[in-house]
C-alpha cells in the first residue's frame, strides 16, 4: 500500500495534488510520501517484533538525506557502500554505531575517515580487505567489529545485474573458504570478528534464495562457533522484492520474509541486521513527467515525454517495468491506444515502455511512474546536458523540494577550462 491514490479525479501524493506540486517546480520531478517510508520501516520492524535486531536502511536505494532522517528519526540504522553515503547518513543525525559499512572496495582512506567518526561494523568481503582493514585499525588505535560477508552460492533467481551470492558473482568470500577466513580475522589485533554477513541479491520474488542462504549461515555459525568466535550478529542483507507491476505481481510481504529469519536463525541468540532498500524507498516514490509530443508512427505510435534515461535508468538498464498512469485520472471505458513511451535522449535505449496500453493524455499533459522511490533519483545523471530532476517530499498537505533542480549556469560553469584555451 503506498500514498498515491486519485482523489477528485487528479492524482495525489497523500494530500497534496500531483498538479500542484508540477505547477510549483516544473517537470520532470521525483516525489516521495513521507506516510509510505516510515510505514514500510515500520512493516519491518514489526516483522522481526520479539527477536532482537536492527533495520539498517540500504542507503543506496535513496540517499536524500531527508529521506535518511525520517528513517534515522525512527530509529533505523544504515547500510553505506561508501565514504560519502556514510557522510550523507551522518549528516542526517544517524549515530555512527547505527551504520554499517558493506562494499568490496573500500579504500584505505575510507576505511580511515569512517573509523574516525564511529562505526557500527565492517561488512569485509574479502582477505585484501582484511588485512588493509586490520593494519588501519592498529594505526588509529582501534578494534573494529567486523562480520565476513559470505557468498553462499544460491541462486536469487532475480535479474542477473543484481544477483550477488552466486559463487561466480565479485561480492563476498566463498562460503567453503570462510572458516579459514574467519580463522585469520580471529588472530588479528585490530579487528573483532561478531558476526556473519550475507546479501544474495535485489528484488527477490520468491523467499525459497532466502531460506537456502539463512540456513547456509546458521550452519556456518554453528561451525564458528565450534572454532571458538563469539558469533553474535547476524547481517542479512536486503533485497525483499516490491511491485512493478501492481495489477499482477504480489511478491512476499515482509512478514512472511520475517518468520523465515525466525525460522531459520531466530534461536540462535544472535542479533539480527537486516538491509532492506527498494522495500522502504521503491513504491514511496513517483516521477512525474510531462507528454511533450503524441506522434504517430508507421504502425508504432509514441508518447515523447519531458523525462529520460538519464533521469530513471531502470528500464534501459534491468529491462524494468514501471506502471505509468495519468495524473489526471481517466474516464471510465475511455479507449487505450498501445504506445511506446520514450524520452528525448539521442539514444533508441532511452525507452521507458514499449506497446503499453495507455489512455489518451494530450500533449503537455502529465503522468506519472509509479514504483520510482529506489534506485531512481539516485542513478540519474546529466546525460545530454539535462538538469537533474528535483526530488520532493511530501508529508500530509505539505510538500517541500529536497533536491532542486540546478540551473544551467550551475551545470556549465562546473567545467572549467585550462589556461591554454
Ligand atoms: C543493494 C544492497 C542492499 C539493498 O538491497 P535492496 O534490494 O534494495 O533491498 C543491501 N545490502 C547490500 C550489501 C547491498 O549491496
């Protein structure tokens, strides 16, 4: 359930006419429901009621950092992938001991800054990792909590561009490798090893991946134990599924994903972290475009909207669908008419939607992508000189930009040229 319903006939984000906020910033924009965050956060939460355990946002589905404040406001946690994601979740009052640091790549200076400012632990993916890890630790006079992200070698069945726990994908140290890898971790000065870690993929429609991946940790940590580490944190990474499509996918809701983890590893004493992304962020989130030209084609008509691949890549990228649906709501029975929905980016990949049914939206008329919370604003770019779109929360009848949209001044004079020019 989310926030973006038709009332009166013209789409609204909670309150507030989707009309009036295209009036107020111009098009295209993002915009989120404040009411859909933090209910999804609470759905979460209440899913994992009784076991100990803390929801660290994935920051990297939407990083605005008054999005990480509704959330750090409610008490989540954050999962960053790098330096300037830990910033962002610090600047939007998020303690260091509620953020954990995952990626395969982190730098030495990273690893410094982060260690400085107060971490929760380090999701380490690999032996290089370590030791670098290790050695900056003893230089800052620390002992960092760290868990081994295992890859555990299931299939997520999911997209092949966001399946991370097959053993041929880069992400995390092949789970038959681990108990030597945790062996060398235990004998190092600067590190304390809590925990295990593990994130097999992204829009996950089927809970079976989870489950073979939970039962591949809990087995491990049994064997940890044994070796003799205090195991006593569980990560277990994101990637619930959401809709796209919503009149026929139902994906699992996050309270039968929570009776899993219970199922799985709720007995083990441990704390439980879990890093869900595009659940919280993805169906809080619209962009909403205008139509700037209906042209017929030879057999192939098009809707030519003021939004492009630069400015949501999921459908260039993952194939991915969006429903895309007028803001003013259509007439019953009104006739649909199969366009393809493109943007006006010099690319034939800059194409949202193919043959899709549509009803008539005249030109300069406005619809809406729904589903555009995650892994949108945050992928967009300047791509053919196009300003980046603002990003608006709304919250009640009150709506505010949190992102504006740069000028072309602002955009341009970033480039400078060398004195030789
Ligand atoms: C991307 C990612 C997540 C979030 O995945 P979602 O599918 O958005 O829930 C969580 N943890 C790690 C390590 C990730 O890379």
């Amino acid at each position: 359930m989310d926030h973006f319903i038709y009332k009166d006939g013209v789409l609204h984000a909670e309150g507030v006419a989707v009309t009036e906020i295209a009036a107020s910033v111009g098009t295209p924009f993002y915009a989120y429901s404040q009411a859909t965050l933090e209910r999804h956060f609470r759905v979460f939460d209440e899913a994992l009621a009784g076991m100990d355990h803390l929801i660290c946002y994935a920051v990297k589905a939407n990083s605005n950092i008054a999005v990480l404040k509704i959330l750090g406001d409610l008490g989540a946690g954050m999962d960053v992938v790098s330096l300037g994601e830990y910033l962002r979740a610090k600047a939007a009052g998020v303690p260091g001991d509620r953020i954990v640091f995952s990626g395969i790549g982190k730098t030495r200076d990273e690893m410094r800054t982060v260690l400085q400012g107060g971490i929760r632990q380090f999701n380490v993916e690999s032996e290089p990792e370590l030791a670098v890890l290790n050695a900056v630790a003893m230089e800052s006079g620390v002992v960092v909590p760290i868990t081994l992200r295992v890859n555990p070698d299931v299939d997520a069945k999911t997209h092949a561009k966001i399946a991370t726990g097959k053993s041929d994908n880069k992400f995390g140290i092949p789970i038959a490798q681990s108990r030597r890898v945790y062996a060398v971790a235990g004998a190092m000065d600067g590190i304390d090893v809590i925990g295990v870690d593990v994130h097999i993929g992204s829009q996950l429609t089927d809970l079976e991946p989870f489950r073979a991946a939970f039962l591949k940790v809990r087995e491990l940590t049994e064997q940890l134990r044994e070796d003799g580490h205090n195991i006593r944190r569980l990560d277990l990474g994101g990637g619930l599924g959401i809709p796209y499509a919503h009149s026929n996918e139902a994906p699992p809701l996050p309270m039968d994903y929570g009776q899993v983890i219970r199922e799985t590893v709720g007995d083990m004493g441990c704390e439980i972290e879990i890093e869900p992304g595009r659940l919280v962020a993805g169906n809080a989130g619209i962009m909403v475009t205008s139509v700037i030209y209906n042209k017929a084609g030879e057999g192939r008509d098009f809707l030519i909207v003021d939004a492009a691949m630069n400015d949501l890549i999921r459908p260039a990228m993952y194939d991915a669908h969006h429903d895309i649906i007028p803001v003013i709501e259509p007439a019953v029975g009104v006739e649909l008419n199969a366009v393809d929905i493109v943007g006006p980016v010099c690319e034939t990949g800059d194409t949202f939607a193919k043959h899709r049914n549509m009803p008539p939206v005249a030109d300069g008329g406005l619809v809406a992508f729904r589903s555009a919370g995650a892994y949108g604003a945050v992928m967009s770019s300047e791509y053919n000189t196009r300003p980046m779109i603002p990003e608006v929360l709304v919250s009640g009848d009150q709506f505010a930009v949190i992102r504006p949209r740069p000028s072309y001044d602002e955009m341009i004079n970033r480039d400078k040229l060398p004195e030789w020019l």
